[in-house]
C-alpha cells in the first residue's frame, strides 16, 4: 500500500466515512524500519517534525487535529473543541511530553491525545476506555495502536488460551486482568495511564489521571455535573447536513444527552427500540420540531442474530454485548438513511450515576451513621439477611486476597440474590461446561499477589471498573456505527463528566430511594417531570432476549457442533448444547451463556481464509 503524506485530513479512498484506525511510531531511525514491517491499516501518514512518519493510518476528515511549534507537534485523534490557535498555543507551552499533562485535564470531549517532542513519543485514551491505546515491539521497537489486532496481525501474535478462558467467567473478568489483550506480546495501557516511547524504541507507561477526592456535597456538584455534560456534547461539533440522532430509550441519561444535544442549527431525530409486549408509544420528544424513530421489534433482527455469521463480531477482542450486534446496526443503518452523522447516547449512565452495593463496605468506614441508615434502607428494599450483610460489611480481605477468595470458589453454586455483594468484585464463577484445565489455569492466573485495585476502597473501585466496562461496550459500538459513516457520542464516558461526578460524596450520589440524585439534580430543568422520582426500568431486554434466544436457538447450537473452544481444550460441547437446549424461564441464565458464545463466534471469525 503506497502511504501518502497527509497534514489537512482528506478523507481515506475506500475507508467507511467515520472509520480510525492508526498506528504511533517512535520518532528514530528504527521507526522506520518497523513502519516497514508493520501492516498499515490505512494509506495516510503525518510526520514528526523531524520528517519521519509519526501516525499512520486511516481517518476520515476532521478527525484528526495536528499542531506544531518549532519541533514539538501535538495531535487530537476524534472529538476536539479547541480552536487551531488553542492547540498550536498548547503546542507552544510545551517543553517535553510530560508537559501534554495540562492539556489532558482540561480537554473536553472524547479523544486520543498524543504529543512529539524532543525526540520522545507520548500517546494517552480516554479514562473510560472507550478510546484505548495497545503496545508492542515490532522490529525490535514499541508500536502504539488504536485497536490490538493490528499490532497481532504485524506480530503473528498467538491467542493467550489462558486469558481466553477468563473470558468464560460469569459476571466478568475482574480488573487488572480484563484490560489484558487476548494475544500474547500485544499490551494494553490501562486508562488514566500514558505510554512513552524514547527514540530508541524503549518504552513505559506513567499515570497522568488519578480520581478526585470526593469532597463536593450534592448541591456543589450538581452545576459542575451540568457545565461537564453539556460541555461534552460541544466538543462533538458540527455535523456535515446539520442532522443528528440521539436515543430515546426512556432512561434518565439517554433523555437529558438528547435534551442538550437539541440546537437551533441541527435537526434532531430521536430513536427508540420497541421491546416486545410494549406498545407503539414513541415516548416523549426531547424538544419541539424533534423526529421521533420508532423502530418495531417485528421489522428487526432479533437479539442474537446473526452470531453464527459473525455478525457484529469485531477482531478486537470478544465482546459480551453481540447478541444486540444485528439490532444495533439496524438501527444505526436507519439513522443513516436519514442524513444523521453523529448520534448521542447514554452510554455508561447506570454505571456512572448509580454507586455500586460495594460503596456501603466504604460508606461504614467513612461515614458509619449514615451507613447504617443507608444499609437498613438497602436490607428492606433488597431483603438482606442481618447477618449475612453484617459479614459483608465487615469482611477486610485486600484486594489479592478477594481475587484468592474468587479463585477458590469459581466452581461453587451461584451466589444467592438475596445476599450482599460488598465485595472488590461481584461473585466470581466459573459455568459447568469449562473444563477443569480451564479451572485450573483461571485460578492460577487470578492468584497473584502483585494486583494493585484502581483505588484504596471497594466502592471507587467498583465505580471505577463499572465505567471502564462501559466504556468497553462503547468502544465496540463505535466501531459498529462507523460501518454505516456515524460518529458514535457517549457523553456519560467523558473524562470530564467522570471528575465531576466522582468528585461528590458516594453517599450523597446514591440517596435511598431517589433514583441517580446527582444526575436527576444536574437535569432538572431540562426534562418534564421530576427525574428523581423517575422509577427503574425494566430490564429492556428481559423478553426479547428470550424470544430471541428461543428463535435462534438452533443456530447457536450449531455453534458447538466441533467448536473452536472445545478444540483449545476450554469447553465440554456436549455440556454446552446441553445448556443451550435447557429451559430458560428467566434472562439469568442466559447472560451465562453470552460470554462462551461471544468467546466462540469470535474465534471462528480469526479462522484462516481457506
């Protein structure tokens, strides 16, 4: 592929129009040399100011924002508010890469930030991880890349089998080894981190984020939460056609995002997914002259759809969210055909505005009167034994010693609901088709006495592994809406909105029965009614995901007929048929079964080409 120099952001022949994909190299000679064996994803090169390439790949117009002072050249890769004058002075003030510190705490929007200067190469995501950065050493130098399977596809990279059997795990794998790439010698750096790459090649990692203190009281943080929120759905700009689209799933966060997306200058077209047995009530517009989208359960696909052909599967990693690939790319599809470029969501909402059980361990701690009022509230409402929430309150293993306690009991019944998770992670089990190597290597990988939790107390650091799953599934919905040239907007993940929310106290985020208060207080006057007397939803998915299960079912079955996870020696077939063929009167044991299916569809999908 011939690459082209590119500094004013011409659109890429062939690319989907909000596609971007890129590679960062080292400002040496052995860049060159790894830009040699490297498989480009894309003909566009920008240089360092020393002349050798710097970023190479594919990006459609706009996307990427590039100044320079002297020989020092910053970029902005997605959505970037600051005038060309704003960022060439940003440019001007720095003296090495650390100094790009500054601009990554005030940036508003979502973005890759990455710096050039004095030799040096410095690259940073998001704290959500919705915009993630991945290393590896190619020709005997560090690569940094937006997406690992570019660097394994350069790399040959082999699948970690042991990694691959984490993935089988239900709720989840636990932090520090979800954020670990599938592929060995394929790296990723861990959101609020940076990686820096001398001109030698060499490389490390340093923290630039770290949470803020939670010191605000409601009241305070309400308007800071507002100018945050509104301030992220700025920094998305204009679109070209002036339309864009936004969802209207009936939620708190999806409403007040549509509600400040609104603007005299753009045409709004808010989207809803009808849930089977709801009406064709298309909800309330968020704003006068708004086109509402009702999009009917019996004109889309189904959930889980298309997983025997891979639909929605990306080579990134696998994504427990495919079984709405196929709906959602109906819906993205739809929004196209109707002029929209960029579309707005609620995207990591729940897991933002609402505190995870886990902040009571850390409520009793800090504030025990208010806890145990709070802890009463959460006992009535959930119907917590006394004494088994008193054990989970006072329960103090660290963190190596909770992922010890996790690894012993992988095997055992599931969890009752009626007991409290007040742990540093829900639960963790294992599902009785992975074999017992499966077991075995799981448990020897989450033993490990060197894990570090994203913060000193259960509940930030629940709330802060909550964020980066969700900004796990907006990364892989991105990339899903980029097929049909839609930016894809999750203003909830912005690094900004998450300071300002988790500059408030827990306690005063999760008042008992108010739903999301700090949200609901930020919001007020933009939406109808009360948002803070707004009830739950109803699970969204809870019959659909039924119907669609049963319809497919065979298909899925057909998936483990000789699987590619039985062939690694991670899953019993004839166990998982047996699943797949078993009663499922409630969504609980279907979400289950979605990691091994994910796990399978994306493995057949790195199958060889014959």
């Amino acid at each position: 592929m011939e690459l082209r120099t590119d500094t004013a952001g011409g659109t890429s022949v062939g690319a989907p129009p909000a596609d971007v994909a890129f590679l960062v190299l080292p400002d040496g000679e052995a860049g060159r040399a790894a830009l040699a064996a490297l498989r480009v994803p894309g003909p566009r090169v920008i240089g360092h100011a020393s002349g050798r390439p710097w970023l190479v790949g594919r990006w459609p117009d706009g996307a990427v924002a590039v100044a320079t002072a002297g020989r020092i050249r910053i970029a902005v890769i997605g959505d970037c508010p600051l005038a060309r004058a704003e960022l060439k002075a940003a440019a001007g003030r720095l003296r090495d890469v650390t100094g790009l510190d500054e601009l990554a705490r005030r940036l508003p929007g979502s973005a890759h930030l990455l710096a050039s200067a004095g030799g040096r190469v410095r690259v940073q995501g998001g704290v959500a991880g919705v915009r993630s950065v991945y290393r590896a050493r190619v020709a005997g130098v560090t690569v940094a890349a937006d997406r690992p399977d570019a660097l394994a596809r350069t790399t040959t990279a082999h699948i970690d089998e042991r990694l691959l059997a984490l993935r089988l795990m239900r709720p989840g794998v636990p932090h520090p080894l979800r954020e670990r790439t599938l592929w060995r010698g394929v790296d990723a750096v861990a959101p609020g981190s940076c990686l820096i790459v001398d001109p030698d090649g060499t490389a490390r990692t340093a923290r630039w984020w770290e949470p803020p203190e939670p010191l605000l009281s409601l009241g305070q943080g309400a308007p800071l939460l507002r100018e945050a929120l509104a301030g992220a759905v700025r920094a998305r700009g204009r679109v070209a056609g002036g339309v864009v689209s936004a969802d209207d799933s009936g939620g708190m966060d999806s409403a007040a995002v549509a509600r400040l997306a609104t603007a005299p200058d753009r045409r709004l077209i808010t989207v809803r997914m009808q849930q089977r047995g709801a009406g064709d009530d298309a909800g309330q517009p968020p704003g006068a002259g708004a086109e509402h989208v009702l999009l009917r359960h019996d004109r889309s696909p189904a959930l889980y759809a298309g997983l025997d052909r891979g639909t929605g599967v990306l080579p990134a990693e696998p994504a427990h969210w495919v079984r709405a690939a196929a709906r959602f790319d109906e819906a993205a599809r739809q929004m196209a055909a109707r002029g929209s470029r960029l579309h707005f969501g609620g995207h990591g909402g729940d897991e933002l505005f609402t505190p995870p059980a886990a902040c009571l361990h850390t409520l009793a701690r800090t504030h025990p009167r208010i806890a145990v009022r709070y802890l009463g509230e959460r006992r009535a409402e959930a119907r917590w034994p006394l004494i088994a929430t008193w054990r989970a309150v006072a329960d103090s293993k660290d963190f190596p010693a909770w992922l010890t306690h996790g690894a012993d009991r992988l095997t055992s019944a599931p969890p009752r609901p009626d007991r409290p998770q007040l742990g540093w992670t829900a639960e963790l089990r294992m599902p009785g088709w992975v074999t017992a190597d499966a077991v075995y290597t799981s448990r020897e990988v989450l033993i490990d006495a060197s894990y570090e939790p994203l913060a000193p107390d259960r509940g930030t650091h629940r709330t802060l592994e909550r964020i980066r799953r969700a900004g796990a599934a907006v990364g892989y919905a991105t990339r899903l809406a980029a097929a049909h040239g839609i930016r894809l907007a999750a203003p909830c993940l912005d690094d900004r909105v998450i300071e300002a929310v988790l500059a408030v106290h827990a306690h005063e985020r999760a008042a008992p029965h108010r739903r999301k208060p700090l949200l609901a207080e930020a919001v007020r006057d933009l939406l109808p009614d009360d948002p803070g007397a707004r009830t739950a939803r109803r699970g969204p998915d809870d019959e659909d995901a039924l119907y669609g299960f049963r319809r497919h079912r065979r298909a899925l079955l057909a998936l483990f007929d000789g699987s590619e996870l039985a062939r690694l020696g991670l899953v019993d077939d004839t166990a998982v048929r047996a699943a797949l063929r078993a009663p499922h009167p409630t969504v609980e044991s279907l979400l289950t079964l979605e990691p091994t299916l994910a796990c399978e569809a994306w493995l057949r999908t790195l199958r060889p080409t014959p």
